[in-house]
C-alpha cells in the first residue's frame, strides 16, 4: 500500500538523472576488476595458473591463497584470474554476433517488409523453436569443442533474439510522425534508415545487449561444464567448477569459481535494469 | 468473435507446423556439416569391430550412399510418419532409445516446472504482503539473482549441503525421491525466476487497480484479496511465460541431468555427441524444437479463451504472446 504523489515521482525522476544507486556503482566496479582480470591477469596475480606445487594440493583459501589450491596445488585465484579472459570475451563475441546479425535481419525485416519480412520472420521462429541449449550443443558439436565455437554456437540463437527485437523497435520508429516527415521532405531510404530509425530503433537494444552479455556467460559457462568448451589447461569458469564438483570434499573448489561467475553476472544484469529504467 | 478466434487459431496451426518442418530441416543441415564423415568416424573407428560387409549394409540401410538432398528428403518424410530412423551406433531404432530415457525426463521436467510455479508464486506474495521491514525489498531481487546464477551451480550446492553434509540423499543412487527432488529444484530455480518476474509486475499494476482498493475497504483480508482476486489476472500473462520456458527445461535438462547422473534424454544427447550419432542427434533436437512450438501453440490457442478482454479482431499481430515473447529475457520488470 504506498501513495506516492506524481509531484514527488517528477522530482525523484529528474533526481535519478544525476545519481546513481550505490548498487549500480558496485555494480560497475565488479565489472572494472573482471575487465582489469582479462586484460592483464598478471598484474593481480603472481601465482602461474599452470603450474602447480604438488605439496600444497587441496589447501583452503588463506592469505597466501585467496581461493585455496586445486588437486595439483595450483593457485585457485590465479587460475580464476587468467580463466577470465576467454570467459568473458566469448561472452562478449556472443554478444556481438547477436547483435550484428540480428541487429541487421531485425532491420531488413522491418525497414523492407514485405517478402524480406516473411522469410526473415520464418528464420528467426525456426532459431526461437530450438531450445537454446540444445541448439548451442549441437553447432558446437558440428564446429568442433573450443571456446571460441561454444562462443559462436551462443550467439546463433542471440541473433534470433536481437532480431526479433530490432523488428519490433523498427517498426515502431517508422510509423512514427517524424520519419513520415522525413519522407515526405525528401529523404531517401538509405539517409531515413540511418539517420532515424536506427538511433530510435537501437536505444532499447542496448540495455538488451547487456542483459544478454550476462546470460551468455551463463551459457558459455555451461557448455565449458560439459567440457564442449578448451580442455583443461584453459581455466574458463565453468570448466573450473566442473573440475572442482570431482572434489566436493573441498567445497572452495567449486565455490569460489561459482561466486565470481555469479557476481560478474550479476553486476551485468543490475547494469542493463538501470540503463533501462534510466532510459 | 467466434470466426476470428477460429481464423486466428487456423493461421498459428499452419506457422507452427512449418516451423517445425523447417526446424527439422534446420537441424539437418547443421548435423550434416559435422566435421569429418560420420562413416569414417563412426563405422571404420577400430574400436567399434565393424566388419567390411557390416559397414556396407549399415551404409545402405541408412541411405548415406546417397546425394544430401535425397536423404534430407528420405527422412523427413520418414519423420512425418513417426519412424526416426536408426542409431548410427548400436543399430537399434532411435523411437526405442529415445523412449527408453524419455520417463526419467519427463518427471525431471514436471517437478521443475511444479517447483518453479510454487516458488514463483510464493516468491510474489511475499513482494506483495511481506512488510517492507522483513526483507520485502530483499525479496524483489530474488529473480535477478535465481537468473544470475548457473544451474549447475545450484545443484552442485544442493549436493553438497543436502547430499554430502546432511546425507538426505546418494549422487549414486539418482532417481532416488530426494535426488529428483534436488534435481527439480535446480532446474527449476532459473524457470522461477522468469515466472516470479512476470507475476510480480502483473501484481503490482493489479494491486494500484480500483478494484483491488474497493476490495481492502471491504475489509478483505491479504491473504482473500491476493488469493481471490488478484491472483487470477496475474496469472493469466504466465500461461505464456511457462509456455516459452519449456525451452529452457528441455535445454537445461542436459546440464542438471550430468549434475546429478541421470540417465534421461539429456545423458542420451552427451552421448550421441560424444560418439557422433547424427540420427539420435537429429531426431532428439527436432523433436525437442516440435515439443516447444505444440506447447506455445496451445498457450496462444488456451489464452483468448482464459482471458475474455483478449480480442482477436484485426490484423495477426494481435497474437497476444508476441510482445511477451519480445520481452521474455527479464524484460518485463
């Protein structure tokens, strides 16, 4: 039961311009650390992720090893750390090839329609009908087990989505008042598609590009569990948790690599909710 | 009313069927550009102990002699008729494989899709009713968080707290009752959070309603209003998001079945990956994609008839699940 006056509601929206939650804030924060992990993971490590000492195998997280040691008596920070990269970035490939080829088929389909509609529509409903799982293993599978084709495989089922997407936001933008103006003053379809319906059309695509940066890591972490991800001497995150569920009787194992995947995502999604809300 | 609602539900018959058929095709295509020649790896592997003749007439019963073209053909049609086909393995039809793993399935499914509606509603009553004190707040990123975390991770907690520490069940004995219900939980905890998601912003406009004030001034306790009133029109909007998170389900099963050793349709993917049995492949995917578009179509043919103030009248994009579906991925709150 709240009342909220629209007076105070205006006030607290013009308010939320300017600042940001605190939430947000350590929000990005996480993620600066995880960009800082991936693009110099020697600078916050000095343990080799590769070599091990097998004296210390299965130690708990201490000073000295912030994530305890894995079976050989590697680092497991160290290996969380240099485990980053190929995480994060084939997330964020994921990502990228959603958005420009779904970006591009969502804006053929609404900007052309017609014909171009009808059969990109039927593309994106056969990509949406596959269970997304389902579908990333079995291109995996056909493109052969790397991080990179678990990366390729996830973002084949993100260009359904950015397209379906792109669509509907299309569409939206071009029955609008002013790009009938546009037309009407002139305008050709190359100078109305770039200069306004892209711009309008692309402003809720990106809290979604976001929102999807997160689930990807999700999925690519899922694939690596499976082991349809580098074999291990890689150390993406899932391929760590699925070693350490061999080794339940040392927890850390599987928790610490657990908890900086769900912080990473986590921290995404708080990122893409504000971006939406401050839109 | 009556000939829109039949116009409408003529035209979602006809899309879902070719989708399916272009699914199957979809997938065809995809498992034929495996690396390397099935024959090679499959057959002429030396650990497999194929005679010579044994390859040929496994070569001729499953047609691979012929162009791709023809063989796309051969076995769409045979998969029109119920017959898909023959393990590339064990030669044994891919119905029976298929049907042996399928109960454990299908139970994993069932219970998590219980779990997830019982945790997603119970989750949305308490966004509602819990004073702001007791963690309401705390309550609301729930979903946020259940979508952040992996589901393999929630049942890799599961079996260490309830397995290994409180010893309620053995990862070696895993259609055990506790197991499946652990099992269900991880699986289902991700579905929840997309349902509780939807649920709690259909609440939230239905608690702001006249109706729903008039009800209070009545005198009607939390638990009568949520239950008798604002529940029903919540809900209606989730019949589209269960429908869309079957996908989820199916995919997601692969993970929690190796999490917790199951042997159900997800075990029998692993394996058919792992040994390269494109017919299992291809019949498990296309019939997993046939299985989520017949649901969705029978959320989009139940809802005009669950939901009276839903019109059929204009043009097709009136289909109430697209804008659901446009927004599924969280992007209701």
């Amino acid at each position: 039961m709240t009342y909220v006056l629209s007076a105070t509601q205006t006030s607290s929206r013009l308010g939320a311009v300017i600042r940001i939650p605190p939430g947000v804030i350590l929000a990005f924060a996480i993620i600066a650390l995880v960009i800082g992990w991936s693009i110099a993971p020697g600078l916050f490590t000095g343990f080799d992720p590769a070599v091990g000492v097998p004296a210390q195998k299965l130690l708990g997280p201490s000073l000295d090893h912030w994530f305890g040691t894995d079976h050989l008596g590697r680092d497991l920070y160290a290996r969380v750390v240099h485990g980053t990269a190929s995480s994060v970035s084939s997330a964020f490939i994921a990502v990228a090839i959603g958005l420009f080829a779904g970006g591009l088929i969502g804006l053929a389909a609404g900007f052309l329609g017609g014909w171009t509609d009808i059969v990109l529509a039927r593309l994106v409903d056969i990509l949406l009908a596959i269970p997304r799982f389902l579908l990333a293993v079995i291109i995996v599978t056909a493109l052969g087990f790397h991080t990179l084709n678990a990366a390729v495989a996830t973002g084949i089922w993100e260009v359904a989505v950015f397209a379906r997407v792109m669509r509907a936001e299309v569409i939206k933008t071009r029955q609008a008042t002013f790009v009938e103006a546009a037309f009407l003053a002139g305008g050709s379809r190359w100078h109305i598609l770039l200069r306004h319906v892209l711009p309008n059309a692309s402003r809720s695509v990106l809290p979604l590009a976001v929102l999807h940066f997160g689930l990807s890591i999700l999925v690519i972490a899922g694939l690596a569990f499976l082991g349809y991800g580098d074999p291990p001497p890689a150390s993406d995150w899932g391929l760590l948790i699925a070693t350490g569920k061999n080794y339940l009787k040392w927890p850390w194992l599987v928790y610490a690599p657990a908890l900086v995947t769900i912080a990473t995502v986590l921290s995404v999604n708080r990122i893409s909710r504000w971006l939406r809300k401050t839109d | 009313m009556r000939h829109a609602y039949l116009s409408f539900a003529g035209k979602r018959l006809a899309q879902a069927a070719v989708v399916i058929l272009l699914a199957y095709v979809f997938t065809f295509i995809v498992v034929s550009i495996l690396p390397g020649d099935p024959v090679t790896n499959v057959l002429r592997n030396p650990q497999n102990g194929f005679s010579e003749e044994e390859i040929q007439s496994i070569i001729a019963a499953q047609g691979l002699d012929r162009p791709v073209l023809v063989q796309l053909w051969s076995s769409l049609s045979s998969f029109l008729t119920g017959d898909l086909g023959l393990s590339l393995r064990s030669s044994r039809p891919v119905t029976t494989m298929i049907a042996e793993v399928l109960p454990s399935t299908l139970t994993l499914a069932t219970s998590a899709l219980t779990v997830a509606l019982t945790l997603a509603v119970l989750i949305a009553y308490g966004t509602q009713f819990l004073p702001k004190r007791w963690g309401q707040g705390l309550l609301r990123g729930f979903p946020s968080l259940f979508l952040s975390v992996p589901s393999f991770v929630i049942g890799l907690v599961l079996i260490h707290v309830f397995g290994f520490k409180l010893g309620l069940f053995r990862v070696i004995e895993p259609d055990s009752a506790w197991a499946t219900f652990f099992a269900a939980v991880a699986l289902g905890i991700p579905v929840s959070a997309r349902i509780a998601e939807v649920l709690i912003a259909n609440l939230d406009q239905e608690a702001r309603q006249e109706y729903a004030a008039v009800a209070r001034s009545r005198g009607l306790g939390q638990a009568a209003l949520f239950f008798r009133h604002l529940v029903k029109p919540s809900l209606l909007p989730v019949v589209t998001v269960v429908a869309l998170s079957f996908g989820e389900l199916l995919g997601d099963s692969l993970i929690t079945e190796a999490v917790f050793g199951r042997n159900g349709v997800g075990s029998l993917v692993q394996r058919s990956v792992a040994t390269q049995d494109l017919p299992v492949l291809q019949a498990v995917v296309s019939l997993a994609a046939a299985v989520f578009v017949l649901v969705n179509l029978l959320a989009d043919l139940v809802y005009p008839l669950l939901d009276p103030r839903v019109t059929l009248i204009g043009p097709a994009r009136q289909s109430p699940t697209k804008a659901v579906e446009t927004a599924a991925p969280g992007a209701a709150a």
